[in-house]
C-alpha cells in the first residue's frame, strides 16, 4: 500500500515539469509583454528594457526553465512580476479560500446529489424524479454567473440573511458554495441515478430481496457500494473541475481565491505567479486521482488485489 | 406676575426660536466624527507604493496616505501640499519652502532629504519608479536646508508644477522604506490624514485617521476598500448597506438611483478621451479629405445618447476641459454629421461607388482595416461597431478586428502599425496638454517612442509643442497649445467620441464628498457620516 503510494507520487513529479514547461511555452507563444503591461501605456522604452532586465525576462525560454525548476526544488517559487512580492506569499493568501470553497462546494454536490440520485433510482418516474431531472437540466444549463447574481439578490436584498458577498463568516460561504455545487450536483444526481438503476437490476440484489434483506439495507448496502464506483470516478473529476472553475463564482461573489488570482496573472502576463499557482492545482489533481484510486482499492476488493 | 399659560407660551417661543437659529448652523459646525466608510472597487491594487504602482486600485488608496509636493483641487488649481511655497529660480530648477513640524507616520520628520530620498528612489532606483515615464524631464532633487528643496529638471520643462502634483509624487518616509524593504510596498508611510492599518489581498485594505495630521483631522476613524468585481454585486452591496461608496458604478443604474433620495450621483467630467484613431500614414487615409469625410459620416450624438446613455459627454477636442491648455476645437460645427457631406468629400477625392455599393478607385475597393479591444475602455467595443456601420452608410467598408487587449497594446507599441483604424482612450497623467500634445502629434514621437499611433507629421505642430514644452511662461504656452489644437482640427487624425465622467455613487448619509476630474484623487479627508 505504500509502495503504491510511494510510487505514484513519484510519478507526479514528470507530470509537474511537464505542466510547468506547457504553461511556460503558452506565455512565451501569446502575444504581450509582462513588462510593458505592467509598466503601463505610458511608459519609455528605455524604463521597459530597463526593468526587462533586471527581471531576468531577456533570457532564454530554456534558461528561464531550468533556473526556475532549480529553485522549485529548493522551494523557492520566485517572485511575482507584477508585485515582486514572494509567490509563496501569494498563493498562501489565496489557495485556502479556493480550498474552502472547492470542498464546501463538493460536499454539497456530493451529498445532495447522491441523495437525490438514489431516491430516483429508487422511486423512478415518479414526482419527485421528474422534478430532480429538471432541476438537474436547469442547473447544467445556467451559467455561475447568473445563478450567483440570482441568489444575491433573493438572499441578500430582498431576503436580507446573506451577506452579498467576500470571505469571513459560514455565512458568507452558503451563497458562493451553492451556486458552484450546482451545475455539478447536477451531474452527481443524474449518475447516482443510472448507476444505481443499473445495480438494481442485477440478480444479487434479487437474491437479497428474496432473502428478506430490508429495502433500505438492500439500497445502503448492497446497491449503492457497487454502484459506486462510476460515482466515485465522476466526483473525482468533479472536484478537479470545480477547482479550475472557481473562478467565475469567486468573481461574482467576490471570494478571494486562486481562480481569480490565475487570471489576473494571465491578463498581465505574470508568468512567474501564474507557474506557481498552476503548480498548486496539477499538485492538487495528483492528490485528489490518488485518493480516488485508493478508495476504489477500499470499495471494490478486486481492484485493491490487483494493486 | 405672569399666569402660568403665558409663561408656557414664551417658553415654546425661546425653545421655537433656539431651534431655529441651531438648525440652521453651517455643515461644518454639523459635522459628526468618527465611523467606518466602506467602499467597494472592483480590483485589488498591484501595490500601495508609487514606486511599483500608478493605475487607480493602488492610488485611490494611496492617495490618501502619500502627499505631494503640491496638489491639484477640483477646479485644477496647483494648491500647496507638502510644501508651503515655491520659488522659480531658474528654468531649470524650483526652490520648494516646506512646511514646518510635519511627521511621517511612523513619528519621523518630513524634511528635505526626504524629498531628496524620495525622488533618488525614483528616478535612480534598480528599477526605476513606475511613475518615472510620467515625470518627464524631472532629474532630481537637492537638500538646501532641513525645510528647503530643489527640484531640478534635465532642461527647462513647462508641465513641472503639475508633475509635483500628480498623485502618484508623494513623498515617503526614508527610514521606513529602508528598514520595510519591500514590504513598504505592501504597508506605506506617509504624511497623509489616513495611514495604512491592514491589506488583506483580493479582499480589503483597511485605513484609519491620522491623529498627528499637520491640517484638519479626517473626521472618519476608519476606511475600507473592499474588492468586489462584479458590478451587480456593487451595486447590490450599497443597497443593502454594505457598502457606502461605489467607485466604478453600473451606468445603467445611474438614472434610477438619481431619482431615489437615499443615494448620491457625484459626477464630473473626467480626463479620459476616447476616440477612433486614423493612420495617417497608410493610403487612402493619407488624404485630408478622406479623414475628413470619414468624421462627418459619423454621429456623434447618437453613440453618446444610445451607447453610453449619460454616462459620458462628448469629446470636446483631442484633450479632456480638465487639461491645462485644453481648447475646445468645436467639433459639432466644423464636422457636423454630415453623410451627404461626407459622400462628397470621397467623391471630390475620386472615390466613386463601386457594384457592391463600397466605393472604389482605380479597382481599389475603400476598405479599413481596424484594431479594437473590447472592454478596455466602456463601451469600446459597441462604439467601434456602431462606426463601422456609419462608415457602410456612406461606401466605407471597416473590417475590425476584436483581440484581447494585452495583445492589441503590443501590436499599439509596435514600430509599424498596419491596420488603418484603431480605438484607443487616452488621460492625461498630469493635466497638462505637453504630456498628450507632445507623446501624440510630436512626430519623432511615433511608437515605441511615444504614443503618436496616427503617424501624425507637421513640422510647425512639432515646433509649437518643442516651444511649449521648455517654457516657464504659463500664458505662453497656453497660446502655443492653442494654435497647436488650431491646426490639428483641420487635420484631424481622429474621430474623438467620448470623454469620460468620473461617476462615484454613495448613500445619502456620505457628506463632505467631492468628486474629482482626475480619477486617481479620491478625496477622503474631508469626508464625514451622518448615521
């Protein structure tokens, strides 16, 4: 077991130096200059080179490359262009807020979605089915940030119990976390429902029925940890997904987290910030595919043999 | 004896008459002190140091903690800050007396070596100052005596009093800057009536009054800029209280809330012009009568009431009215939209409809190329479709191209511009027609040297502003600008939409508020809350 462990985290590591060359390669390629921008429409060439140099940005793509990876390893993440203030220090002022708001998110998609899927399975066709598959399209089909805005104004101006926006209280998380959860709960809902019609239908959970298993039991039991796996697979990416897609709930809502730092860097060209930030979430991703293999390994014996 | 109904009765007479007199006091005898302004913008600064940040999130906040030399009010008068007077000594250098028993926040004297210190950093800084581009010709400055300074300038410079005044020349406090490093740049000290208490990033920063002010004491205890970038969230948070001041308001909000007495609309006539550029190098817009053509098939009137919808007034010339040296080149009566005037021009210049019904000549078809951003400037990108399709009126095809605007100010720097139109919006920095007249129309001032985009060439316009640049005399130079802007009116190299208005939207219990023309100066000194 830690063997496995062991051996995919050590994979990561190509994994990281690929995507830290990809996100170098892309800024080098798109037009616009991180100096220029951030120097402003006003200023001389002569302040532009100036400050060019002594940034470092002359070098080439592969000597910047390498210098960079070198101070990764020792822990160093360089300072950001535009600030010239540690990456360290910036990414640590935003990626728990992105955290927060990524697992709150998660777990309400999880928890509802789950629910409401297996109710379905359970009574399909029925009211409250036709209802979850409308809700479910409603909330694949509206855009963050109208859905935000909606809630804003429901739940904080016309209903004053939320505040309308930033970070502090529970509070200010129930808005920001919904409307994120939403179009993935969605999904959760739609493949907790399939998934478990599908098991429902396979003869050991006939066998069980015949045996005199309580309904609930058969559902709890014997349904849901076989129809999990597909489930499983879906939030793993899901919560990737939410993560990267953060930054449009962060915007309305005006939660101060990586998604909108990641584009703010990318409007100014801020290659160095932008590295690092993308480094935190490829290193995320690696966790959070480890964790789901794991649990596979823990629900499915077969799987945990096979190693 | 007095019976006791007639003694009630002159007593509600002395209380009627005391509240009479006491309810009619002055404002400033009313001012309430102390509570919390909270303000929302949408961004968060880059940094609250001058040396690394010129753009509005940092200096909206800085302003208020940095002072000048010398400061601009409302109607853009040079008012003494920092220093209690001046002297011009000689063309190239002012003597600035500096006003006495003034502290830095951190308890350090203001003295001249700290001007000395300020401009150093700079100016001769590793790297230099962001704001240095903006500071022309300024050198330096020199330590005469504790309270006396220097200001020095590479060769006489017209604008160098409204360069002390820009917002973004405030005078930091030496030892802080040496022992912060830099984290000066995260949490200034300065002279200024509010000091730096706490910036939370992409979230607040948090000010508090500076009971050791050298002038009036702000009567707020605490300010906070809070960061919310949507603006139906900020304006959603002043209804409900959350905030008190929106910078940067919904425009389309503005009508309503001008209606409801529970907000304030302070609106004033900013220094931004926006405009639709010409390449005056690249045929067919080489021709006078072209360009011209091209202004006349434009209605101004209709993008202004229609796009903008109040939120803007119409360009008035190449400069903003806040401007020192700005003429109103009366562009309604010189290019009047005009289509069938302007169809005559094209057809004096041998432009003649071709089958399609774009004009053409010599089997050339009358076709521009445009480079645009959308969102850079409001409403840009409506603006710049709203013209193509003028131009379609009158046989111009305009092919535009909308790219991320990042990408379309590189292509704006390059050494060679090969599209025909462009929109770009244009501030001058220190209110003062050298900074735009000079960078814009100069023709050795052509990208990446300076900003003439149009390609623009007259060898008396270049004259005129090399004149105006060097000289002192402030009458004379206004004169030059004038016959600057004389000349550029009959050759216009632009199509000058729009000049922006400053819009700041608070609730009605904000008093001693002023909105300035600059958009940087965000005065909060003599704000107080009626609550």
């Amino acid at each position: 077991m830690l063997t496995f462990i062991a051996r995919r985290l050590l994979l990561a590591i190509p994994v990281l130096l690929g995507v830290v060359f990809v996100v170098m390669l892309t800024i080098e390629l798109i037009p616009g200059d991180a100096v220029s921008l951030m120097l402003g429409e006003h200023a001389t060439p002569e302040a532009v080179a100036k400050l060019r140099d002594y940034l470092g940005l002359d070098k080439p793509l592969l000597v910047r490359y390498v210098g960079y990876v070198g101070r990764v390893a020792r822990g160093d993440l360089g300072r950001s262009i535009q600030q010239n203030r540690p990456v360290v220090d910036e990414l640590a002022d935003a990626w728990p807020a992105t955290l927060e708001l990524t697992a709150a998110a998660l777990v309400i998609s999880a928890a509802l979605g789950i629910a409401a899927g297996v109710i379905s399975a359970v009574w399909p066709n029925s009211a409250f089915d036709a209802l979850a598959r409308l809700g479910s399209l409603f909330g694949l089909s509206m855009p963050v940030f109208w859905t935000g805005l909606v809630l804003i104004v429901v739940f904080a101006l016309w209903l004053p119990w939320m505040p309308v926006g930033g970070m502090g209280s529970p509070a200010h998380l129930v808005l920001p976390a919904v409307t994120l959860a939403l179009p993935s709960l969605a999904m959760v809902a739609r493949m907790t429902r399939s998934s478990v019609l599908d098991v429902l239908r396979e003869d050991y959970v006939r066998t069980a029925r015949a045996k005199g298993v309580a309904e609930r039991l058969v559902v709890a039991k014997h349904a849901l940890r076989n129809a999990a796996i597909p489930i499983l697979t879906l939030l793993g990416l899901q919560a990737g997904q939410l993560m990267g897609g953060a930054v449009l709930t962060e915007t309305v809502f005006a939660w101060p987290g990586l998604g909108r730092l990641m584009v703010k860097a990318i409007f100014a060209r801020d290659y160095v910030l932008l590295q690092g930030a993308v480094l935190i979430f490829a290193l995320a991703f690696v966790v959070i595919n480890l964790a789901v293999d794991l649990a596979y390994g823990a629900l499915d014996p077969r799987i945990a043999r096979q190693g | 004896m007095m019976p006791a109904r007639s003694a009630l009765l002159s007593a509600l007479a002395v209380a009627w008459a005391m509240s009479v007199c006491l309810g009619s006091v002055s404002p400033a005898e009313a001012q309430k002190k102390g509570g919390t302004l909270t303000i929302v913008r949408p961004t968060d600064p880059v940094s609250l140091d001058p040396q690394l940040e010129t753009t509005a999130p940092g200096a909206w906040v800085y302003f208020n903690m940095l002072e000048p030399l010398l400061t601009m009010d409302e109607k853009m008068q040079i008012r003494p800050a920092l220093a209690a007077s001046y002297e011009i000594l000689s063309p190239t250098k002012v003597r600035f007396k500096l006003r006495p028993n003034v502290k830095f926040h951190d308890g350090t004297p203001l003295n001249a070596a700290a001007v000395k210190f300020t401009f150093d950093r700079a100016l001769r800084g590793t790297p230099p100052a962001r704001w240095a581009s903006l500071a022309g010709s300024l050198s330096g400055a020199e330590v005469v005596d504790d309270l006396t300074v220097d200001v020095m300038t590479r060769e006489p410079y017209g604008p160098i009093l409204r360069t002390l005044a820009m917002y973004c020349t405030g005078i930091v406090s030496p030892t802080a800057v040496q022992k912060m490093g830099p984290d000066f740049s995260r949490a200034p000290v300065g002279t200024g009536p509010f000091k730096f208490v706490e910036w939370k990033t992409n979230t607040h920063v948090i000010l508090e009054r500076n009971p050791d002010y050298w002038g009036d004491k702000a009567p707020l205890d605490r300010v906070i800029f809070k960061v919310v970038p949507e603006e139906g969230a900020r304006m959603i948070a002043l209804q409900t209280g959350d905030a008190d001041m929106v910078l940067l308001p919904a425009p389309a909000q503005l009508a309503a809330l001008k209606r409801d007495s529970k907000y304030v609309v302070h609106e004033v006539v900013g220094g931004r012009v926006v405009f639709a550029g010409m390449h005056a190098g690249l045929a067919p817009l080489d021709d006078v009568r072209v360009r011209t053509a091209l202004i006349h098939a434009v209605d101004r009137k209709a993008i202004l009431e229609n796009i903008l919808e109040g939120s803007a007034v119409p360009a008035r010339g190449v400069l903003a009215p806040s401007v020192f040296g700005f003429k109103d080149m009366q562009l309604d009566k010189l290019y009047p939209f005009d289509r069938a005037r302007a169809k005559a021009l094209l057809a004096q210049a041998g432009w003649t409809p071709g089958p399609d019904g774009v004009l053409q000549k010599g089997g050339q078809k009358l076709s521009l190329s445009w480079l645009a951003a959308r969102g850079r400037y409001p409403k840009d990108g409506e603006i710049t479709e709203a013209i193509q399709a003028m131009f379609k009126e009158v046989g111009v095809e305009a092919k535009v191209q909308f790219l991320e605007w990042a990408t379309v100010f590189t292509q704006f720097r390059a050494a060679t511009l090969n599209q025909h139109m462009f929109t770009l919006g244009w501030v001058t920095s220190n209110a003062d027609a050298d900074y735009s007249l000079y960078a814009l129309f100069h023709s050795k001032q052509v990208p990446p040297t300076g900003w003439n985009t149009s390609r623009y060439a007259n060898p008396r316009v270049d004259a005129l502003v090399e004149q105006a640049r060097r000289s002192l005399n402030q009458t004379e130079r206004e004169k030059l600008y004038a016959e600057v802007q004389d000349i550029l009116a009959k050759e216009m190299v632009w199509i000058p939409v729009y000049n922006t208005k400053e819009i700041v939207v608070t609730r009605a219990s904000v008093k001693g508020f002023t909105v300035h023309p600059v958009e940087y100066n965000l005065w909060l000194r003599k704000v107080w809350l009626d609550k």
